[in-house]
C-alpha cells in the first residue's frame, strides 16, 4: 500500500483544496479539524535554555536518572514526574517566578472532570545574522543565509485522557543578502557530491510558515503512537549528533516511541520508530524531484547492573517515494539484515536505497556530576561479518565528548560547567580504497549517496551532524551556571568538507578551516527566558581559496600569510512561558 504524503486522508484532501486559502489559514483551524475526543507534551529538541537546563538537572541528581537523554524530544511530565514542563526552576535552584496570580488569564484550562486540558505554549521568537557568509547550524527551519533571519513559534497543547494534540506552528522571514558561492569563484557547478544542500537559498528575501513542532498522539503508558512534525535527537552528542538532530527542518512522520523508561528485570529500555518523508530544497539543479522516504529506529538499554550506563543504536533507511514496493519490507526496511551478503547485493542496490547506522554509548556519574559519551557509525553495510571484523571503520565516522559541572567553593547552586566534544565525519583510507569500492561496495561522504541523490537531508539541511559532509569538529564550552542562568565561552574548529579537499582541491594551503570563538549566556526573569550567543569567525580559505598576501610587490613563499575572511554570527532567542 502506498501512502499519500504521510498524513490522514482528510487531511491530504484539505491540503489540495483551492489555491486561495492559505497555509497559513490552514494552520489556523488545524485544532477544529481535529477530534478533541482524540497524552504527551514535549519540550522541543533545540528550545534554548530549557533543553539543556534538563540535561543539567540530571548531572546534579534532581531528575530520574534512568532517562538516557538519547531520543529526544522529551517528554518530562511522563519521564520526570514535572506538571509544568516549562519550569524546571525548581529543580536547579529556589523559584519565585510562577505565580499564577501575576498572570493576565489562565495558562492551564481543566475540562471533562479533570480528564483534559488545553494549555498555551510558551511564544518563542528566535533571531540570527551573519554578517559575511552563512554560518551555524543546529537551529530547525532556519536556513544557511547572509543577514538577517527570524522565526516565531506558539500554539496550543491541548488533550483528553489518552490523545493529545500539539498545535505549534512556525513563522520563518529570511533576508537572505547575496554572498560568493563555489559557483561564482570557481565558475563551476557546485561540488558533485550528490546532495542536495544549496549554499544559498534562492536569490531574494522570503518567509514561510510551517507546521513546526506539532503533533497528534495516542499516549498509553510508557508508550505513544502518533503523526508528528517534530525535530528529534538521536544519540548522546550535545554539540553534534550522526543520523538525527535539529540541523533540518522538522518533517511529517509516523511514529512509535517510549515517553519514559520501559522498566523490566534485566533494566530499562528506551526507543522510537518513525516512517517519515523528506522533502527536496527545490534549489539544487540536477536533483530528481521525487520525495524520500525515511524508516529510520532507535533504541536504548539501560543495564540494571551498571547504573548511569546507556547503551543504544541508530539505523535508518532512504528511498525515494517512486522506488518504493508493496511489501512490508519497502515501508520496514530497518528491520532487515545488517550484512549485505544475507540479503544480496544486487537484490539491495536495485532497491536504490541507502542506509546508514550508529551505536552508542552514555555513562552517567551523577556523583561525580558528569558523563562521557560516544557514538561510531557506518555508512554503508559490511558485506559479511568477516568483513566486519577485518574493516569495521569502512565507511565510518564517530564523535566523543564529555560534560562536567564542578562545585564552586563558598557559592551554592552555582558551577562552572565543561563541554567538549570531536566530531570526524571525513573518509578514511578503508572507505577512499578504488578496489573495494569496484567490487562491491559503491561507497562515499556521508550523508552522500549516488542513487538517492537528494543525500541525507531534508529541504536542503542534513539530518544528521550540522558540520555536514566530510567534515571535522572540535568544540569545547566552558560556562558558568547558576539555576537556568549562564555565562559561557566557547571555541570551535570547524574543517569543511575534508572529502572533498582531498579528492579535489589536493593543496595543502587551501584547506577551509573556520576558528570560532563565542560568548553565550541564558537568563531568566519571572515568566522571560533570554538566551544571546555571538560569535566570531575567522575562516581560512573560504570556500578553500589560498589568497596569498602580497607585500611591497614581495613574491611569496609556499607558506605566505593569506587574506582570510572574517564573519560574525549572532543569535538571540526571547522566550515568554505561560
């Protein structure tokens, strides 16, 4: 059976209706199209301050520590017992801030004898710039641009026993000033990398409205079953993060997911199946202009032996919507063997599929106030296990990092806290090597793909790892904290596409690196939330140009100083809590 978007009928018809009503009419009466007699809110994946306060909050002991953090968004109401989820105050430091009393009208209203409830969500107004190039990542619908961009989300959260309905729609204006992309310097298309993820977005400022972080649910339980728009997290990263983080735009799926811990005699067990579609950016010349289709799992075990310790995987599937059979498997495709030679070869590549996989690793001190994470991943298949045992980096790349809070003497509540974390998405000689590749093995970048061309992405952003294809990071952030208050600085190597660099550009002097260095810091006032970052780029070889200096017409030596490029990149997000 073949799916029409991913969405219930009704709603497929309505959204072919005449031209003149409006998405954003459409949006507007999503919540009296839907049955109210249809539980499980969420703190959405990126929400500035909020999000990590939780995670932070699990390091001090405050929250259920068998909560692995590995599949987000989370559900803090069912996994940590909180009823307001957007005031963890409490948990980290003493609150005055939620007096009902100060508010202009109910946040919270009760009907059907305590049975449901609608609720407002938070108004989140997010703003970014870059002053030179596009920069950052990490920031849902917003997009790589030049200038200025903002985006606005609020809606309603409203349920009735086991059905809930999340409205929480997205504004998006982007002004989008024109900069030097590869084709302008070079005079060329852009790199054949097979992907689509424009460097630049159409050539004029435009807006958008989309569904954002909104869900319907059937929440029994531990567990939930629902059509979302979500973003979600996948895997224990904080800075980066392989198959799923929030560098994309949300997309529409079906899904399956635990809300809370699976508690069982042998320990607790996390998890979330999704079947979603993953739109082409419209901007990419070449591109096939079908839609893909993404089966994608995750889960996570929690040993009752070990305490804090989470082990877990990742795997996901790509095909594009015309490619898709009738059987179970074409819609399933996770569930099917992890050794190429089990299923053949040839009976796999015909498919015109691509997978990637990732396990894990989470271990949590809460004594010690710390955790230390890993995850290592494949983007291609082994053939056999044999292959497995002689390659297992084939085709990989991983990312290690650490999170520590350290007491600070005579001031309590307050820390200073530790991040740092590596990034390597760059192929390795295994996967570089010509003779495998001719054999059997078609294989390439991450995130890259010479049948499903569209890559892994969706509207033109990776899912995966915001550095994208081929490229290194190094990220270290060292902050004061104090309740959901914080001062940070921070420093970041960025190489770009490393794939790329070697298999073309071939000069050691024209390696694109960006240094970044920043300040951040989150802030609280009453029912406010204010989180400010400002960074400070210096870029080595844009868009892996070698410009050297010439001074006092001086011919350069091999390792002359270069003119480097310099950008600013600024973000701010004001949060109002109901």
């Amino acid at each position: 059976m073949r799916t029409e978007n991913l969405m219930p009928r009704s709603l497929y018809k309505i959204l072919k209706m005449k031209k003149n009503i409006t998405y954003f009419k459409l949006l507007l009466i999503l919540p009296l199209l839907l049955p109210l007699h249809l539980a499980a809110q969420t703190i959405p994946v990126g929400m500035p301050v909020l999000e990590s306060a939780y995670r932070r909050a699990q390091l001090l002991g405050k929250i259920n520590p068998h909560v692995s953090f590995t599949s987000r968004p989370l559900f803090p109401s069912q996994a940590f017992g909180i009823k307001n989820i957007f005031y963890p105050d409490s948990l980290l430091a003493p609150s005055h801030v939620h007096n009902k009393k100060s508010l202009p009208f109910p946040a919270s209203l009760h009907f059907a004898k305590g049975n449901g409830n609608v609720q407002l969500l938070p108004v989140i107004w997010q703003n970014q710039y870059n002053s030179i190039h596009p920069a950052g990542y990490n920031d849902g619908a917003m997009v790589p641009a030049k200038g200025y961009q903002s985006l606005l989300s609020a809606g309603v959260y409203v349920r009735y026993k086991f059905i809930s309905i999340q409205f929480a729609p997205q504004w998006l204006y982007v002004e989008n000033k024109p900069f030097p992309t590869f084709y302008q310097i070079y005079h060329k298309s852009t790199p054949p990398e097979n992907i689509d993820l424009p460097e630049r977005f159409g050539d004029s400022t435009f807006q958008k409205i989309n569904w954002g972080n909104s869900s319907i649910r059937f929440t029994y339980g531990p567990v939930s079953l629902g059509l979302s728009n979500e973003n979600m997290w996948w895997g224990p990263g904080i800075h980066n993060s392989l198959l799923m983080t929030n560098n994309a735009p949300g997309f529409m799926h079906l899904t399956l997911n635990t809300v809370k811990p699976i508690r069982t005699p042998i320990g607790s067990f996390e998890g979330q199946l999704i079947g979603g579609k993953l739109e082409p950016s419209g901007y990419t010349k070449g591109q096939p202009g079908d839609w893909v289709y993404l089966n994608a799992l995750t889960g996570t075990w929690q040993p009752k032996w070990v305490p804090g310790l989470f082990l877990g995987f990742v795997r996901s599937f790509m095909i594009y919507h015309k490619d898709m059979g009738p059987k179970v498997y074409d819609y399933l495709p996770v569930f099917g063997s992890l050794l190429k030679a089990a299923v053949g070869n040839k009976a796999t590549d015909a498919r015109r599929q691509d997978q990637l996989i990732s396990v894990f690793m989470r271990w949590l001190w809460v004594k010690a106030k710390g955790e230390v994470y890993v995850e290592f991943g494949r983007e291609d298949h082994a053939w056999n296990l044999r292959d497995l045992i002689l390659e297992p980096n084939h085709s990989a790349a991983w990312i290690i990092g650490v999170n520590k809070l350290f007491s600070l003497p005579g001031r309590k509540g307050e820390y200073l806290q530790i991040n740092a974390e590596v990034t390597n998405l760059a192929s390795n000689s295994t996967t570089n090597n010509r003779d495998r590749g001719n054999n059997f093995f078609g294989t390439g970048t991450w995130y890259t793909h010479s049948d499903v061309r569209q890559g892994y992405t969706n509207r033109g952003q990776v899912l995966g790892a915001g550095i994208g294809p081929g490229s290194n990071s190094q990220w270290v952030k060292v902050a004061w904290v104090k309740g959901l208050r914080s001062i940070g600085l921070e420093f970041e190597r960025y190489v770009h596409n490393n794939d790329y660099f070697v298999s073309k550009i071939k000069d050691a002097r024209r390696n694109w690196v960006d240094l970044t260095f920043g300040v951040s810091g989150n802030w609280q006032w009453d029912h406010w939330l204010l989180n400010v970052q400002a960074q400070y780029i210096h870029e080595l070889n844009y868009e892996w140009v070698y410009r050297p200096a010439y001074i006092f017409n001086y011919q350069p030596t091999y390792w002359s100083p270069t003119k480097d490029t310099y950008n600013i990149h600024a973000r701010m997000a004001i949060i109002y809590r109901f």
